[in-house]
C-alpha cells in the first residue's frame, strides 16, 4: 500500500542555497527558449523571486527555467524547498505533471480583458506579462471581434436552414 504523506507533516521551508549547487534534471522534458527565460528575467526583476526551486537531492524538480533565469541575471544564490519527501517515481512524475498541469488552464477572457486595461490605465508594460503583441491586441479587442461577429451572422447560420 502507498504511503499518503499528510498536509501537517509536509512543513515546506525556503532554504537558500548557492546556485552552482543545484543541477537541472538530466531528462527533463520541457524546453525553454531563450526568449521564455528572458520573460523570466523579466518577471524576476519586476516582480522579485516569488516562486521557490523545488529540488531532490541537489536536483531540481520544478523550476528549470527560473534556474536558468537566475543563473543569466548573475544570483548567487537561490530559494529552494526540498522535496525529498517524493519517491523516486513520484519524482519523475511530478517533473511532468507540474509542466503540463500548468498548460492545461484556460483563461476568462473578458475579465483577462478587464485586468490589462486596468493594468493599462496605471501605465504598467504589458509585455512582461508573457503574451506577445499580437495576442494582447486580440485581447484587447475581444468585444469590438465578439460585435462584428454578431453583425455579420446571417439568417440562415442564425436558424441553421438553407436560405429559400
């Protein structure tokens, strides 16, 4: 039977530790470009280091590209939690599943929407927020795109009958 590890016994701690001391998985699956990690640079130095490097044994577990953003903005030194407490399946699992789980949530779009004007109206650079040009102008448009589809809906996609 699997052990269950039980919230109250889980005390996460941040510990820092330098950043030569850690190493990425070997076989991570997730890639990171070059330009994602300079939008992570871009967030850390906006926004601090507000997620911690989940590690096993000196191993990261979670976090590759802050890593990799951290070691380009020259830190010395990085915040960490240790997950020691995973099996060396669960481990491999939880590489995977903290990628993908992540991909898998969608986005309400008109309160998207909302908040980037707000962000706008405090003159804040939306481009750190990750989304490229192009998607923040669809965003930002999404009621005039939501308008000109219901003007141009004829009646026989209305009803779903061939015109007479």
């Amino acid at each position: 039977m699997k052990e269950v590890v039980r919230l109250e016994d889980l005390k996460l701690e941040i510990k820092y530790l330098p950043i030569n001391s850690i190493v990425g998985y070997v076989n991570n699956t997730r890639t990171h470009s070059q330009e994602q990690i300079n939008q992570v640079k871009s967030s850390i130095s906006e926004f601090g280091m507000v997620n911690a490097i989940g590690i096993h044994k000196n191993v990261i577990v979670s976090g590759h590209c802050r890593w990799e953003a951290l070691k380009q903005l020259d830190y010395k030194e990085v915040p960490t939690v240790d997950l020691s407490h995973l099996t060396e399946a669960q481990k491999k699992a939880y590489i995977i599943a903290d990628n993908k789980l992540a991909l898998n949530a969608g986005w309400n779009e008109e309160l998207l929407k909302i908040e980037l004007e707000s962000l706008q109206e405090l003159d804040f650079d939306l481009d750190i927020l990750g989304f490229d040009s192009t998607e923040l102008d669809d965003l930002l448009q999404i009621e005039e795109v939501i308008e000109e589809k219901k003007d141009s809906v004829n009646l026989s996609e209305k009803f779903l009958v061939p015109p007479f």
